[in-house]
C-alpha cells in the first residue's frame, strides 16, 4: 500500500486531530503518501483531498473539532453516492482509508468495503462511548469533563435557591456520558436509555431525599431516556413531589462536543492512530482499533457496531448508594 486517505465523520469529537496527527505521521514514518479526505464521505464523494505533511499536522494536538471537518452525509447512504466515492478514491490513487467517527461512520464504512473492497480501519471518535470493543472512544473523557464543570456550577446556583434540577447530557442511545457525571457530580439519580427508572422511583428517591432535609438535589438525564428528555421528565415529576422545590431544567448539548481535549483523550487518540495505520498496512481490513485493559484491540466493524456495550450495573447502584 502506498497512499492512504483519512478522514473524519458523524459528531465531531475532542481528541479528533490528535487522532489525525497521529495517523499522518504514522504513515510518513513508514513512507506511506496521506491525504486528508474534507467533510467525511461528502468529501469523498466530491473528490475533496488534500494532502498531508508532517507540518500539516502541526499545532493540532490541544485543539478541538476536526481540522479535516465532518459531516453527516445522506449521498453516501445511496450505493450512487458510494460509487461516486470509490470512482474518486481510484483517481487520486488512494489504497486504504482510515475511517474515525462513530456507529454511523463504521457502517457507512463497513457497507462501502462490502460493495468496493477498499481496505478500512476505524478509530472510535464519538463523545458517547457506545462503541463494541473498545473501553473508551476518543472524545468521551473530554466531554465528561466539560460536562461535569457546568454541572458544579449547576449545583452552587442549585443550592443557593433550594432547586431540584434537570440537567440533560448528551446520548441519544447511550447513557454513558450520564452515568459517569452522575457519579462524578453527585447526582440524585441518574436516568439512562439502557435501563428503566420509572418516574415513580424517581419521585420516590428525591421525596426521600428531602425527607432526609436534602434542600436541593440534581438528576442526570441522558437525552436518549425511555422517559423522554429533561424537559419532559420535570413535567412528569412536578406536581408529585413532597418537598416544596422550585424545579429547573438545564440541556447542557453541544458545549459538550468543543474544548480541548483532556491528556487522556489526547494520549487515547495517538495511541489509536498509530494502531490504525499499523493495522491497515499489516492487511488488517474491515475492523475498528480499541483499547482494552489497555492493551490495542482488532474489532470487526460489526461487533463494533452491532454488539452490546452495557454499563455496569455496579456503577448504576453506586449513584443509589451514595445519593443517601
Ligand atoms: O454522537 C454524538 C452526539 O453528540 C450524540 O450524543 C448526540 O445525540 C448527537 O451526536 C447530536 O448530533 P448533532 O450534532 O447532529 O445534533
């Protein structure tokens, strides 16, 4: 293989150029030609490459978003589109692709090899963890972080004025992100889409709470929740509580998806690239990199996509035991 695309795609995630310089220089240590692949599959699709040096890449490690930016791309949802993709990825020569985004990217990615064969490893970047075979996705250590900081600000303001507070988090399928500031942030209870909390037991825990003289308290809701989203949920729960709270809902979103990327994404994501680029060059295709118990892992992009992730029950139980 001589020259390989990058590209990112679906949200955005910290952690992502990290990523990117780690691939770029990855590839030109091994002497391997690069191209940046612009707006993920949009850009594949329109021929939209550039190439990379070694100075391309300079400067990026601290920053947040994509310096190859991303998109959600419908086109490559329709075999047309994707055939336009691989018609482009011919001309300019480009052998194997490294794919880093989320559940979406991997499939687009894993449909595209099916139907052209064009060799592909995945980095997981995707704030919401959700990924099979990797303990932690690029991104999702920053977002916590950034998460739990408003989250302490929420709960001085909390405090001050006696208030019960909704704070939702991002996590359309996932309550990865809620779970670890729940935890973190000392959260009430925390509602996630993997398991049910019924609004009886949500009103049960925080009228117990104030039973217990708790004068304010905070819930943690991941926007996927059964129950519907924060604004909702306090509309369930108001009316039905003992304590005379003054009830407020705070939608954290895509604050949670900027910043600059915490040491550990940081070191996550170039520790991915450089196992991504070994993979693809080894022969390794159709497979995500991750890490497990801190080894490199080799996942099938349809475990990494299909199989289940489930959040530990035992962090579950620890925001009931410690919200006494
Ligand atoms: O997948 C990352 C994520 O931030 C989810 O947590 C969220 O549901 C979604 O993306 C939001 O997508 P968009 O930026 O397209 O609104």
């Amino acid at each position: 293989m001589k020259k390989i695309g990058v590209f990112t795609s679906g949200g955005d995630a910290p952690g992502m150029n990290a990523a990117i310089r780690a691939v770029v220089r990855t590839a030109i240590y091994k002497e391997i030609e690069v191209v940046g692949i612009l707006r993920g599959y949009n850009g594949m699709i329109g021929g939209h490459f550039v190439p990379m040096q070694s100075h391309s890449v300079s400067n990026i490690i601290q920053r947040g978003g994509t310096i190859l930016k991303s998109a959600r791309s419908k086109e490559f949802m329709t075999y047309e589109g994707r055939k336009k993709a691989f018609e482009q990825l011919q001309k300019a020569g480009i052998e194997g692709l490294i794919a880093i985004g989320g559940d979406g990217t991997f499939t687009g990615a894993k449909v595209f090899y099916e139907e052209f064969g064009i060799p592909t490893v995945g980095i997981p970047g995707t704030i919401d963890n959700d990924l099979y075979g990797t303990d932690y996705t690029i991104g999702y250590d920053t977002a916590i972080n950034t998460a739990l900081d408003a989250i302490d600000k929420i709960r001085d303001t909390a405090d001050s004025h006696d208030r019960l507070f909704f704070i939702e988090v991002m996590g359309r399928d996932s309550g990865y992100i809620a779970i670890a500031c729940g935890i973190a942030g000392g959260a009430e209870l925390v509602m996630v889409p993997e398991t049910l909390t019924t609004i009886d037991e949500l009103v049960q825990t925080i009228n117990q709470g104030w039973r217990r003289s708790k004068t304010s308290s905070i819930v943690i809701v991941a926007e996927g929740d059964e129950e519907g989203n924060a604004h909702e949920i306090a509309a369930k729960v108001a009316g039905q509580l003992e304590g005379k709270y003054d009830i407020r809902v705070s939608t954290l979103g895509h604050i949670q998806r900027g910043g600059s990327p915490t040491a550990r994404d940081r070191i996550l994501a170039s520790r991915l690239g450089v196992a991504a680029v070994e993979a693809l060059l080894s022969g390794k295709q159709n497979i995500m990199v991750g890490i497990v118990n801190d080894e490199i892992t080799h996942v099938p992009f349809e475990d990494a996509i299909h199989k289940e992730k489930p959040i530990r029950q035992e962090l579950i139980d620890l925001v009931r035991i410690l919200s006494i």
